[in-house]
C-alpha cells in the first residue's frame, strides 16, 4: 500500500523501524529476507520478520507510529502515524486516500535533494540539465495532487492478475485488450502490476497525451480517413505496385531496378534517401517496407515475383482494412515471448503519449528484468536490447507518418498512437 500510494517500484532496499521513538538505523526494526541472506546486522534489534508481523500487533491506538526507509542508496524514510481506530466493516476497501499534498518523487531521483533540484528547476521554469530532460516526464506537475488516483493505485495495487484483467474488461466494454497484455502481466513482478495499469488506462483514454478519446473511438475514426489513408500509404503503395501481376523479381530475389526506382519515387525517398534509388540491396527503406509488407502477410514470393496475397487483395484499396493489417503487425506473432513484451510495453508507451527516448527503454528493462528475464549472459535487459528490439514497433510507426524519415523518436504523433491502441486494444 505504501509503494502504490507513493507510485514507488518497490524496486530497491527497504526496512521497517519500531516506533515510537523515530530510531533510523540504530533503534529496533523488521528484517526481510533480503536481511537474512546478504547481512550480518546486530540481532538484538530484530523483533521479528515483516512477514510474519500483522499490522495490528505494531499499530494499535491513536498516537503510536511505525517507520518505513525505502531506497537505502535515495533514502526516502516515511512516518506512519495512527490517527484514529474505528471497527472495520464488510464493505471497507483495503486503504482508501483521504488527502495529500504534491506529486510523489519520481523514483531514482536522487533522493529529497535530487527531487528538490528537480522542482526548483520546473517551478522556474529552467530548462533541466541532461539527461533530466529525457528522464523527467514531460507530463510530471510537483504540485499535482489527485486523492482519487491515489485511491485508485491502492485498490489496483491490492487485487490479483485475475481481478485486475476482470476490472480493465470491465471498464473497457466492447473494446478487448491484446492476449499479449494478459500474458505480460502474468509475468509481471507484482510491484509492476499497479504501474502497467495505469499505463494501461493512460493508453487507453490517452489521459497522459491531454486526449479525451474513449474506447468507442480508438482505431480509425480517432484520426479520420484522410489521415488513416495517409498512415497506410506505404502499404498501399507496394499493393498498387503489385497489382495483379506482381512485381518481377531478380534471380537473387531483389526486386528488379525499375520496380524498385518505382517504389523510390512513389514513396517520396528522394528528400530522405541518398543514391538512385533503383537498386533494393543499396535502398534501404524500400528493403525494409518490403519486408514489413510480406511479414503482414499482404505480399508474398511466387514463381519470381511478389505477389498480393488473399488478404493483401482483399485489402488493396481499402484504407480502413489495412488499418487493421498494419495495427495487427505492431504486435510480434512469432514465439519469441521476450519481443512481444517489449512490444507490448513499448505501444502501450505510445498510445499513452509517454515521450519515447531513453527513459521509456530503461523502465522497459527494468520492468521486464524485474519479470524475470536476463540477456543470454544472465544479465539484467539493458535499455539497449529493448531499444534494439522495439525496433519491429518503430519501424512500422515510422512509415506510418506517410513517408520514410529514419528511425524518429520522442513524441508520437495522434496518428501513430491511434495505431498503438488499435494495437493493444483490437476492436472486438
């Protein structure tokens, strides 16, 4: 309840001191198992171990206090006082937010002083130094406070995988969530299950990006149909090329020199791209829209060309299908579990309007980390092997903006984050 209500990860150190004297350090306190295994602390000050400890047997009457250090390297410490004491009723939920004062500290800030640095610069109104400016949400307010949130992470942070799969569908209605999200948060550590949630909303309502869309307009209508078929138009493109012969190709399976200068000029590359554009193992872009195009199952290889599939037919000319088709492609199909975690994760980012740069990758590794996996070498996931892997969401939301621009990053635009829901949020 602590960490819910303060939005903290539950990701580092903590210990609970014996009140009601505040003795940090030196007075008596709780060990965990973290204790027991890695420290060789004075055993007189132990009373006992925080598992097996009830809160009632510390807390009982007005007055008396308990404390909590989270984060030993930060040292954020707290001071749990006991107001009042009243009989719990059948209806009562588990912890309720009377009311509060400013935004929690974000986690890894560097302590009271860090956060201290942090809301003197914003309340300034100065630019912070690297590389705070990427770190520090750009949506994060000091002086913000919502008790009704902070209730709402009590509650989302107090219920199993099971009942929290029950709420979203609940709250969504007729919209589902991806079976990707599900399987995510089964792997999930349990301190992540709250912060996944309310991403989860925040993609879904798109509050985080300042949207007020519901679900009843994620997917094409969110963003009209001229820019669905401006979204769309790189597919397109290679589906026109196709026709209904195929595009021809080389006897190394390139496609041919003046196909490829076709889709060059079709797809405007002569602004972002060097050389003549006609050879596809020198053209970069035009290799790569090809390869997404085939893994949507829109174009395949047969008899030396590229052809339109049944479902490539099916969809040429219509921009809302391949809406669909390029909304479905965002999430990896393959076994490879790990990539469609990043991927996940990654879309439900943007669809939530979270700038997308290296704070967004480290949380990711440590999300999935904390879920369990590690590098081949046993490591925890680096910011890198998720950037490098969410590379099958980027690409494809790159070429959604309608032309090839390199690999942007940062603030998505409404369009791609209409793909990013219609992603996670398949219409049902």
């Amino acid at each position: 309840m602590l960490q819910a209500a303060m939005g903290g990860s539950d990701g580092h150190l903590h210990r609970f001191w014996v009140g009601p004297a505040k003795r940090l350090w030196t007075g008596p306190h709780l060990v965990n198992d973290l204790d027991e295994h890695e420290w060789d602390g004075d055993e007189s000050r132990v009373v006992g171990h925080e598992d097996a400890v009830e809160v009632d047997q510390l807390l009982r009457r007005p007055g008396d206090r308990l404390f909590y250090t989270y984060d030993f390297g930060d040292g954020w410490d707290h001071s749990i006082t006991v107001e009042s004491v009243r009989s719990a009723t059948d209806d009562d939920p588990p912890a309720v937010c009377l009311d509060g004062r400013r935004a929690c500290p974000l986690e890894d800030c560097g302590g009271p002083g860090g956060h201290n640095e942090i809301v003197a610069a914003l309340t300034a109104g100065t630019p912070l130094a690297e590389p705070l400016d990427t770190w520090v949400p750009p949506e994060w307010d000091p002086s913000e406070f919502d008790a009704d949130s902070t209730t709402t992470a009590l509650r989302i942070g107090s219920m199993t995988t099971e009942e929290l799969m029950g709420l979203w569908e609940s709250e969504r209605g007729a919209v589902r969530t991806h079976d990707a999200v599900a399987e995510l948060v089964e792997r999930l550590d349990l301190r992540d299950v709250t912060a996944i949630a309310e991403l989860t909303h925040a993609a879904m309502t798109g509050d985080r990006a300042g949207e007020t869309s519901d679900s009843e307009h994620l997917g094409p209508r969110e963003v009209g149909a001229l820019d669905t078929r401006a979204a769309v138009r790189p597919w397109q493109v290679l589906l026109s090329m196709a026709g209904e012969d195929g595009i021809p190709l080389t006897a190394a399976g390139w496609m041919r020199p003046a196909a490829v200068r076709d889709a060059f000029v079709a797809l405007r590359l002569d602004a972002t791209w060097f050389g003549k554009g006609n050879r596809e193992d020198q053209t970069h872009p035009v290799a790569e829209l090809r390869q997404i195009v085939v893994a949507d199952r829109l174009l395949r290889k047969h008899k030396g060309r590229l052809v339109r599939t049944p479902a490539g037919r099916a969809a040429d000319g219509d921009a809302a299908a391949l809406w669909l088709v390029v909304a479905r492609g965002l999430v990896p199909t393959a076994a490879d579990s790990f990539e469609r975690d990043v991927c996940i994760l990654t879309l439900l980012h943007m669809a939530a309007g979270s700038r997308v740069g290296e704070a967004v990758w480290v949380e990711i590794a440590q999300v999935l980390t904390r879920a369990g996996w590690r590098t081949d070498l046993g490591q925890p996931v680096t910011s890198a092997q998720v950037w490098r892997t969410a590379f099958h969401v980027i690409d494809r939301l790159v070429w959604a903006t309608g032309s090839w621009q390199g690999h942007l990053l940062g603030v998505t635009t409404p369009t791609q984050r209409a793909l990013a829901r219609a992603a996670v949020f398949p219409l049902s």
